[in-house]
C-alpha cells in the first residue's frame, strides 16, 4: 500500500474517485483525482476465488479508513470491465441493468468479465451509497472502421453470435495516444500512432487523430500479439485439428490457448524477465521464442503503417513495454525502413520520455500506462454531467 496525499490537507478539492482494476488473478486499487493526485494505492495478488475478493476488500476498507477516505469523502467508484459486448460502449452507471448487460457480455470474455462482476458485486454491496461506474477497455474501439471490425464469416451466424473484432487494452491505448500527443506538444489530432501495450497480455493498435483504426486483439484476448500464455495470431485450421486429434474437448482447448500457449509453450517461462535471463544464459527454446515475439511485434507495426498511411509516433507501454529496453532496441533496429531508431542512453531511462534520437523521421515514445487514471477522469465527467 502506498499513501501519496493527505485528505485532510485536501480543502476544497474534488473528492477522489476509488478505482477497482480487476484482473484474472489481482486486484488493484487506487484512490485517485482526475487530476492525477493519487492518494492511495494498492494492489493484491494471487485473489483466486470469492473469498480472496471479500478479504481484499476487508483490507482495502481498513486501508481507506486509516488515510481518512471514507465513503463520505470519495465521489464513486469506477470498475475496469474488460468486454462490453457490443451495447456497452461508454462509461456507464450501474445499475441492476446495466450488471445484467455485463452478464450477458461474459460469454464474450468467460475468462475474465466473471472475475470483474465478483468484485464488482462485492464492491456495491460494501459502497452502497456511492455511484459506481463501469469502464470498458472495449469501448475505445466500438467505432472501428467494418473493414477492420468485420470478420469473413457466414454474416448471419456473425450477427446472431455478435461476432467482429471488439478489442481489449483500450483504456490504456486511449490514455498513451493522448499522453504521447502532450509529451510531445502536439495536437493529438494531427498524429498518426502505433500504440503497443506490452504486458503478459499484449496488443497493438494503430490511431489516427486519437480515434482507433485497427487493433490485434479481437473476440476476445486471444488474437494478435503473442503473449505470456496465449498464442496470439493462429492459423483457425489449428484449433479444428487440435479438436480432432489433440485428445482435447472444448474446455481443455481453452485452457491450452489462454493459459499453456504464448512464450510459456514455447519456452517454458510466461514472465518475460524469465525467458531474457534464460537466453542470456544460451536456452535456445527461449532465444527461439524471443525471435517469434519480436517478429510478431515488427510484423504489426509494419501493417499498422499501411493502415495509418505513415506514421508519426510509435510508443511502448505497459509492464514490458516500460521496462524492457533491450527488446525495444531490438523491435526499433528492425523498423528502421519507418523511420524508426533509438538513441540508447534515452532508451536506457526512466519514466515518460523520447527514445529515439533528434532528427528521427518517426519519435519513439515510453509512456508508462495508467488505467486507473483514465477510468477515474472518465467517472468524474460523467458524474459531473
């Protein structure tokens, strides 16, 4: 837990928003202002069932307690949702309804809604009194264009399965275009952007004017990019085969894709710090799996060019993406028919920066992520409406 502002000192500032980021196996909190105050924040681990939510809500109250921050003293609370369907597609109150329309968008992320609507659940029951808003990370790509949602499929079956390209990661997405543009000085609409959110869950997407053209992630978190546990782009012919002569029924072949796939199949190690070490240390299994997923990440940006006609800006987030420089001097030498270089001591810093050198056709960006920032400012302007 860290504590990063005073309440009492606060006076007359906006209360702050409780934000509650739901992933598959964690829970992290932040009590943070729209203006980026944070004043407290927290993140639980290995949170497998219900009673792992209860006790880290029990926690979580106590720890407001003890920094001031009762419910009196915050304005709502704001859930991050992976998958809003296709209906769900701004920040939205919930109500009863509106938890029975993230129900019925489960079946489109049975892996992770479920996890978000047990903490969700336990949230409401514990603030009642306060508004609680869902934001969705498939929101920001609800208007891509049909040639990039659509999928090739027999069109009824598509529509009355609500089949197309829905996107994940698209809080934190928004929130680097839009950070990029400022660090730069720029005006946001005048940018063409490639934006890679790189962590044990990955996605590229490629943004025009800060709207979203194109994204790797699609149905569901599978598509795209390989990732810690998941393959990423897969030939469809594979699962068909994996199904008739793989000795695997329906739930195994979930399993194998969203958890036994990616590097941790190809290497043995889904952390990426694992699997550098291990190359480092001459494991071929994993100096082989690094190639496949620099190349996937080459491949992407290259297309996302296409997509974009040019581009301005190329930038790194999330846990890999911020951390890894050695891998975001690989992906930029390889790019650099774009453009693209890096300028090593820049790349080698911390924090919100260039890294690639003056005078570059195309800038290079880490911006570190911050989704919790994101939901809380969306909350507020729609409280505030």
């Amino acid at each position: 837990m860290a504590a990063a502002h005073d309440p009492d000192r606060a006076g007359a500032r906006r209360r702050p928003v409780l934000v509650l980021n739901t992933g598959s196996s964690t829970l992290k909190f932040k009590v943070v202002d729209p203006d980026g105050t944070v004043w407290l924040a927290r993140q639980v681990e290995h949170v497998d069932d219900d009673a792992d939510r209860a006790h880290a809500l029990d926690t979580l109250e106590d720890d407001l307690a003890g920094a001031g921050l009762g419910a009196d003293r915050l304005l709502a609370v704001g859930h991050r949702i992976v998958h809003g369907g296709p209906d769900l597609v701004r920040p939205t109150i919930l109500d009863d309804a509106a938890v029975s329309r993230i129900e019925d968008a489960s079946e489109l992320a049975p892996l992770h809604n479920p996890q978000a609507l047990r903490a969700l659940r336990r949230a409401r029951e514990r603030f009642p009194d306060l508004p609680h808003v869902a934001v969705f990370d498939t929101a920001f790509f609800a208007d891509l264009p049909p040639a990039a949602a659509t999928y090739a499929l027999d069109a009824g079956i598509a529509e009355r399965l609500r089949l197309r390209r829905y996107g994940m990661h698209g809080i934190s997405h928004r929130y680097v275009a839009a950070r990029g543009a400022e660090l730069l000085g720029r005006d946001l609409a005048e940018l063409r952007q490639v934006t890679l959110h790189l962590g044990n869950g990955a996605s590229v997407a490629a943004v025009r004017g800060g709207r979203a053209l194109d994204t790797s992630m699609g149905l569901t978190p599978l598509e795209g990019l390989v990732m810690g546990t998941r393959p990423g782009d897969l030939d469809p012919g594979v699962v068909v085969h994996l199904l008739r002569h793989g000795g695997l029924d329906v739930d195994g072949l979930e399993d194998l894709l969203h958890h036994r796939s990616g590097l941790l199949g190809l290497a043995g190690h889904s952390d990426f710090r694992d699997l550098v070490a291990a190359r480092d240390m001459g494991d071929e299994r994993a100096r082989a799996a690094y190639d496949v997923y620099v190349h996937r990440l080459r491949k992407y940006v290259g297309a996302y060019v296409a997509v974009l006609g040019g581009l301005d800006v190329l930038t790194f987030t999330a846990g890999v993406g911020e951390h890894a420089a050695g891998l975001r001097h690989d992906v930029l030498t390889g790019l650099a028919p774009f453009g693209l270089a890096v300028d090593d001591a820049r790349n080698a810093g911390d924090g919100a920066r260039v890294i690639s050198p003056d005078g570059a056709a195309t800038t290079a960006l880490v911006v570190p992520t911050d989704e919790e920032l994101a939901i809380a400012r969306d909350v507020a302007a729609l409280i505030g409406s």
